[in-house]
C-alpha cells in the first residue's frame, strides 16, 4: 500500500538488530566496508550533501545505511557524523541524556572518549553503534568503524564513556519475547491439549504423532537443516528470532512440535509467534498454534480428536490428515499409535487409578500393581502369544496373575518392559470382554508379528 492514508509500517527493532548484524565483520583492510558506504551515498538528499568517501571514518555512516537499507529514516534519522546525527535525534523527541539508561535491543548508543566518568557526560560525541542486546547489566553493542570493522563491543550499563541514547520510535515497546523451550515437557503438553480436546484418547492419539516428529521438543529442526546449514538446533531458532536468518518460511526443513514444513503452515508459525510476541521455539506457544491450525483448517481432525473412542483412530486421523507425511503406511500406524498409548497410559489410566474416578469409555482397565523399569523402541509392536500365557502384576512367576491370554492371541507393546532372571518381560496390553488388561508376559512365549 502506498504511504498515505490508511497506510501502516512497522518498525522492528529485531529488523534493525538483525540488518547490524549482517554486515558483522565488514572491513576496510579488504574494501567489504565500501557495500556500506555505497548504500548511505545511494540515499538522497544525503545529509549536509556530503557524499561519505571509502577513506572517512564512517561509524555514524554505518548506523545510517542500516536505517536506509530497512527504509527505517523517519524514525532513524541518517547523518556521517556523531554530534549532528545526536541533533536530530533531539529534534524528533527521541534523544535520552541519561548516561544511565538501560537500554533494549535496536536503540543507538553514542559515546564521548574524553568522558571524565564523573557526573552525566555532555561532551561532543566520537562514536555511535546499535545496541544488540542487554544481558543483566551488560550492553552489547554492534559497531562500525570499530577498528576499521563492523565489530561488536561490550559495555556496562552506566559505564564509562556513554554519551547518551537516539531512541528511534519503534512500533513494538519492547524486543523482550517469551523465551524458546529447549527441553520437552510431556506432561505440559497433555494437560495443555487436554483442556481444550476434552478427550485423552484424542490427546495421546495427537501427542504420538507430535512424539514421532519431534520427540516433543519445540526447538527441533530436521536434520537436514542441521547439517545443510550448519546450525544446531538453538542456533537456527535464535537466528530466525533475532532476524539473521530470513529464509525461515520457505527453506523447506521441518521445524518445530509438528515439523512444520509446507512455506504457507511456517509463515503462519511465524506471524503468530510475532504476534504472540513469542520466540519462535516457544512451547506454549506452537501449542496455542497447533489448537488455532485444528480449529480453523482442520476441523474434522479436531472433530475425530475430540470423540475418537481409541487412540489409535485418533493417531490415524492426525497422520493421515494433519501431518501427511509422506509414509502412511500401516506400521507407521501402528508405530505412531503405539508412542499415543504410552501417553495414554502414563497420564489418562494414571490419573484415573490416583483420583478413584472411572474412564468415560466402557472399556475397564485394569493395571498392574508394578510399574516398567526399562524401554527400548525396537520391542514396540505386535505380538501373538505361543502358549496360553499369563498376564503378571509384574515381572516373574512370583507375581500374581491378573488374566490368561489364549494361544495365537494378539497383544501389544509400547517398548515398555522389565528383565527379570535374564528374561524380557513385556509390558502388554490385552482387551477381554471390555476390560483392558495392562501387565506383564514373558517375551520367551511372545512372537513378535
């Protein structure tokens, strides 16, 4: 839209930090200083209409040819010198005489060499850089002209040689975005989704697949993205927060709890966490946004999710119509539904069993009385008995039997079992007349399928 009536810009400080940054490590030794100078001169009417040579100092240049390069000048006013670019800042209202200001990412710092460091400094201005960012009392600082380079400094806040502060009128208040999750955290899922499902068959069958994806970890990139790009995890999301990296939307590797992948779902990912002023490996939320993507363009998943009577049609839903990965195959199926029913049985029959209450299904279910100690993915799938087989409160022909499984019986695991005496023993589940059993076998009378 053309400026004018109606018409809107935004001014991101995280913009003007990241265009800073990009030109880190731009020298005059090999003449990657001159791009800068060319865009401060390409801009009209240039201040004083002095045209910057390569051979001037060219530190307020610098800050100058960030604004014009963003088209950030109304609010960034451009100038080739310190003390005349401190006056215009004074004359948009913008300019803090506050030696201890504390500022925030975006903001213009000036200095005065010859500061006494007694009292507020008032004196002419030498140097002029772009505040990075703030961390406890540390100032970072990105500067041109920094020993002949775009070098970073760092500084006290209320050190020593600050003149003051240019505050361009930025159109967010604050760079401060709620942080990135960098662990997994299951349960905050569950209960998160639970309270907007409203099923827990629904959130195990959603979780698995989030599982299979991601291992549940907001953070994470495809692999391919690691290696291709050289970034670990942390690095990628720090870079597409701060601006460095601009080709988030349309790079093509998966990122976050649903590996979102498709350029339309990651832009969306992206302008809803700027909107929720969020980063954007924040955990609450891609969880909000995973809610917002069923409610508004995947209304049948969300629909099956909220009234499915099995975790695995609801894993099969989210597959097949959510995340669409390429294999659909019936052991992905059953593979995915499988990491649904390890959360279906850590926190819907767990939470049932501790408050006495009963599931809302018809199927009981009965549990044994000891839990599993290990787990291994390669265990996990389908199982036919060999033999009538009891099904034990635990692990060993000690313990109490709770049900006996025919021969040729299918049962399933989810990786979960316990070694006793040298010898596997599963942690199955097995349906009977709609009571759900949840114990242990002996793998030596189970064939896997």
């Amino acid at each position: 839209m053309p400026a004018g009536k109606g018409s809107f810009m935004s001014y991101l400080r995280s913009k003007v930090v990241a265009q800073a940054k990009a030109w880190l490590g731009c020298n005059e030794s090999d003449g990657s200083h001159k791009e800068i100078i060319d865009v401060y001169n390409s801009h009209t009417p240039l201040a004083r209409g002095y045209k910057v040579q390569y051979t001037d100092a060219w530190c307020a240049t610098f800050v100058s040819a960030v604004a014009i390069k963003l088209g950030y000048t109304s609010i960034m006013p451009t100038e080739c010198g310190c003390d005349k670019m401190i006056e215009l800042y004074k004359n948009l209202g913008c300019w803090k005489e506050d030696d201890s200001y504390v500022p925030d990412a975006g903001d213009v710092i000036f200095y005065d060499w010859q500061d006494s460091g007694s009292g507020d400094n008032t004196g002419s201005s030498d140097h002029v850089g772009i505040v990075e960012k703030v961390s406890g009392s540390t100032i970072t600082v990105i500067e041109g002209n920094y020993s002949d380079s775009v070098k970073r400094r760092t500084l006290q806040v209320n050190g020593k040689y600050i003149r003051g502060f240019g505050l361009p009128k930025y159109t967010e208040t604050t760079t401060t975005k709620a942080a990135a999750t960098t662990t997994a955290k299951p349960e905050t899922v569950w209960n998160y989704l639970l309270g907007k499902i409203g099923n827990a068959y629904g959130v195990a069958g959603l979780m698995g697949n989030i599982y299979a994806e991601s291992a549940l970890l907001s953070i994470n990139l495809q692999n391919t993205g690691n290696t291709k790009l050289g970034k670990t995890d942390a690095e990628y999301t720090e870079a597409v927060d701060d601006g460095s990296y601009t080709n988030f939307v349309k790079d093509g590797y998966g990122y976050g709890l649903c590996q979102w992948t498709y350029y339309t779902r990651k832009q969306a990912l992206l302008d809803y966490a700027e909107e929720q002023k969020a980063s954007i490996g924040n955990l609450d939320m891609q969880l909000a946004f995973i809610y917002k993507e069923l409610s508004e363009s995947y209304k049948t998943v969300l629909s099956t999710l909220k009234n499915a009577t099995s975790v695995k049609e609801a894993s099969d839903a989210v597959l097949t119509k959510y995340e669409k990965p390429a294999d659909q195959s019936d052991s992905v199926k059953t593979k995915r539904a499988g990491y649904g029913q390890t959360y279906y049985d850590k926190y819907a029959v767990a939470t049932a069993a501790s408050s006495g209450s009963s599931s809302s299904s018809t199927v009981t279910e009965k549990k044994a009385t000891d839990g599993a100690k290990s787990f291994s993915k390669s265990l996990a799938g389908t199982y036919v008995t060999t033999a009538n087989l009891n099904m034990r409160n635990g692990a060993g022909t000690g313990k109490s039997v709770m049900v006996t499984i025919p021969k040729g019986t299918e049962v399933q695991n989810y990786g979960y079992y316990t070694s006793y005496n040298g010898t596997k023993w599963l942690y199955l589940v097995y349906t009977k007349k709609n009571v759900k059993y949840i114990g242990f076998c002996s793998s030596e009378y189970l064939k896997k399928q």
